[in-house]
C-alpha cells in the first residue's frame, strides 16, 4: 500500500508574516477587566446580583480596549495579541495559589 503525503500548502506573505508574530507573541495577563469589575462593584454595591453583572458588562463594553491589527480575523479580548483576561467572580482559586503574581502587563 502505497500513502501520499500532501504538500504542504504554501502561504501568502500575509499569513506568513502573521503566523510568525503569532508563535514571537509571548501571552500577557490583562488586569484591565479587573479594575473595571472593581469600580463597578463598588458602585453597585447593594443593587441586586443580576443588575451588578449588567452595570459590569455595559462598563467592560464600552471602555475595554480591545486589540485589533491587520489581520482579517479581527480582534482579541484583551489589549494584546496574545491575551487573557481573569475572570475571579467565576473562580479564584488560581489566585491563591503561592506561584501566582500579579504583574499588570507582564508576560505570566
């Protein structure tokens, strides 16, 4: 039996240029989200749970810088390319453990 191997399909400059500053890009922890779920739960503080997500979600939607460049694909979640926003009001338990430190705009 006799198995063809497929040529690897060649890429345009674009898409090369993009992968390789995809696999340089190194991830960053963004605490953007973070502050603005501070300052909104401090300003709603007593309001009902579900209008205290509301507030926050209007507040990261209209303030949250968002990371857009050349590609097509446009966007991230973050202000990097390579980006992760915490989400505490899920689950904190990463953040106690004793390997963790918060570096606001570091790599992690």
């Amino acid at each position: 039996m006799v198995t063809k191997v497929r040529e690897r399909a060649m890429l345009s400059d674009r898409v090369k240029k993009l992968r390789e500053t995809l696999l340089e890009a190194k991830p960053r922890l963004c605490t953007e989200r973070l502050v603005f779920l501070k300052e909104s739960y401090h300003e709603t503080e007593g309001e009902p749970a579900v209008i205290r997500r509301a507030k926050l979600l209007d507040k990261i939607l209209r303030k949250m810088t968002l990371h857009i460049d050349e590609n097509l694909i446009v966007g991230n979640q973050t202000k990097y390319r390579i980006g992760v926003n915490p989400y505490p009001e899920w689950s904190c338990k990463w953040m106690r453990k004793p390997s963790f430190t918060l570096r606001p705009g570091r790599a992690i």
